[in-house]
C-alpha cells in the first residue's frame, strides 16, 4: 500500500506549503472611451484558510498511518 503512503505525505507537504506560500492573484481594473483605455494592474498574494490547511496535514498523517497499519497481501 505504498500509494496511501505517497499521497498521504504529498497531502502532509501541500498543508504544510499552504500555511506558508501565498499564491498570487491579479487583477486588471480600468475604464476604455473610444480606442482608449486606461488600466491598472494590482497584484497581491492570498493565503488558503487555515482549516483547509489543516485538513490537508490531517488527511495526510492519516493516510501515511493508514499505509503502516495495513499489511501486504500474500501472493
């Protein structure tokens, strides 16, 4: 079962990077008259809430804990 394992630590890594990697976001805003246009470009990072990220890192100790328990099959 090391697939549970592989996801469960991939999901253990996402948790942990989204309490601490913002992920960028922009946006373009303005007004056009005729073949004109006037814009403005804001950028700005936002943060995953932290119950998602909490999820994640619970769902990935408990797959990687899952993988451990569970006992290879006899072929």
């Amino acid at each position: 079962m090391r697939i549970f394992l592989f996801t469960g630590l991939i999901l253990l890594v996402l948790g942990i990077a989204s309490l601490v990697v913002p992920i960028p976001r922009s946006e373009t805003q303005g007004i056009k008259v005729g073949g004109a246009k006037i814009a403005v470009q804001t950028s700005h990072g936002e943060r995953v809430s932290p119950i998602i990220s909490v999820v994640l890192i619970a769902g990935g100790i408990a797959l990687a804990i899952a993988s451990a328990r569970t006992r290879p099959s006899k072929n």
